[in-house]
C-alpha cells in the first residue's frame, strides 16, 4: 500500500512539473527553496547563474517558482532586474503557473507589491505569493541584532511547518493565495525606509577585516552571492567597490573568526547562517 501511494505521487510531481529560481544569502531562502523541490520534484536554479548565462528551456505543463530573501522591505537589486527581464528571457512564461516566496526576519512591507511591479515588465503576473519569518540576519545598525537562539529555533519551527501549507498550495497550483507577513505601515516601510536603506546602507565601504584574527580561509569570497570579494596576496579578503554589494553581510556572518565588521556597528554583535546552530 505505501508503495503504490509512494507511486502516485511520484506521477503526481512527473505531471506538476517545475522550475524554481532561487537567490540566497545567508542560507534562508536556499532552505526553503530545497524544501519545496524535495517534495516536488523540482528543478533548482541559483538566479545569479540566470543572470548571466542561457535561462533554461520551459516544457510546456511546467510551473515556475521564485525564491528570495527580503532585504529593505524590497526585493534585492539583482532579483528586481531578474524579475524584469524574467517574461522575455524565459519564451512563453506569461502563460505558465507562477508563484513567489519570500524570506524575511520581521514584516515584508510591500515587497510583493514590488516584485509584481517588475514581473509585468515581461507579461507576468504571480499567481500565488508568501512570506515566511526566518531568523534575522540584518546587522547594520545600532538597534539590530541576530536573533536570540530560542527565538531563532522557535522562526524555524513555525517556518516548516507553514511551508508545508505553502507546498499545498503550490502543488495544486492554486490562484489568488496570498500568506504574507505585513505591518500596518508597509508604504512606509518600503518606500520611505527601503529607499533611505538603499540611498545609504546599502555599500560596501564600511567593511572591514581584522587581520589579526584572520585565518586567510577565503570562506568570505566563497559566500558573497555576487562575487564582491577577492583575496588579496596575504589572503585577506578586498571588496570591490563596484556598487554590486547588497550589504547581505554574508561575508561577516560566516567569518569563523569575526574578523569582519561593517564599520562600528557590528562589533559585539552575533552572526547567523542557516545551519550554523544546529540542534
């Protein structure tokens, strides 16, 4: 018995085929991500590879996934010029099922509002969208902080099990679903807010590393999700300066020594990657 319903729905993720463009920084979202196509079925695509190389080819029944972090209450810079140009890379996408999912440690603002916005800009729309509360990983100003370990237990206990709601709906391409975690004040958050974070957060200037406690490991380089580090001749870690950090603060979340600040404001101050404290 449980393997013919182990095979029904193996043909039922064969018919409700997908792809699932995903963007992760400090692991959140690429969970998420890897848990819906574990149970799905579907096919993983890292969104920095799309940028640059060839979209893969659309079967004609498969549904499309996309999978980010929220950073500033908006998209991030590299998932909005994604979504854009989305519908026009990708030939025949505006007539396949769409759904988004969006990670985040507090309130989304109007983040989906956004990435609708930039969809349309190649004849998408998404059909289903949600949100789920992570563990906070923003750590750039005064009065923000990693959360506590049972808070951050606590996100990822009620994170699985809403997803697994999410996965429903998903699999059954269900239109007009919409889970989203919102504040009363999502304009403000998004607009105001966002566009102070992107005027003046978000850079790459302020970090440093101290070379006193750094191992020369390169692990920096390795988790910037948009090849903004380079290790210098006493490998030590050098930011570009190019304009295409984020300010995700990957780099200073994985440092095993923390030897990485951002100017002041992150000193004394914790660092969270997914699976950095496991059970």
């Amino acid at each position: 018995m449980k393997s013919q319903e182990k095979f029904c729905r193996y043909l039922k993720y064969c018919y409700f085929c997908s792809m699932i463009f995903y963007f992760s920084c400090t692991g959140n979202t690429k969970w998420a991500a890897q848990e819906v196509s574990r149970a799905t079925g579907e096919k993983l695509y890292n969104i920095t590879d799309m940028l640059e190389g060839e979209p893969p080819r659309l079967k004609p029944d498969e549904s499309i996934g996309i999978c980010f972090p929220v950073h500033a209450w908006r998209p991030p810079l590299l998932v909005r010029r994604f979504a854009r140009e989305l519908g026009t890379r990708l030939q025949g996408a505006p007539s396949h099922y769409l759904w988004a999912l969006c990670t985040a440690g507090d309130d989304i603002g109007e983040t989906i509002d956004i990435l609708q916005h930039d969809l349309a800009c190649g004849g998408l729309h998404a059909h289903s969208t949600f949100s789920l509360l992570m563990p906070e990983t923003y750590v750039g100003l005064p009065f923000m902080d990693v959360d506590t370990l049972s808070r951050e237990r606590e996100k990822k206990a009620t994170a699985s099990n809403d997803l697994s709601t999410y996965i429903t709906s998903i699999l059954n391409r269900e239109h007009g679903v919409t889970r989203l975690h919102l504040s009363h004040w999502p304009r403000v958050n998004s607009r105001f807010l966002g566009g102070a974070f992107y005027r003046w957060l978000i850079n790459d200037k302020p970090f440093r590393c101290d070379t006193h406690h750094c191992i020369g490991c390169g692990l920096c380089a390795k988790v910037c999700p948009v090849g903004n580090i380079a290790i210098d001749e006493n490998s030590h870690p050098q930011w570009a300066h190019n304009n295409r950090c984020l300010t995700c603060f990957a780099c200073y979340h994985h440092c095993p020594q923390h030897a990485i600040e951002w100017g002041k404001r992150t000193q004394k101050k914790g660092q969270y990657f997914f699976g950095k404290n496991k059970p």
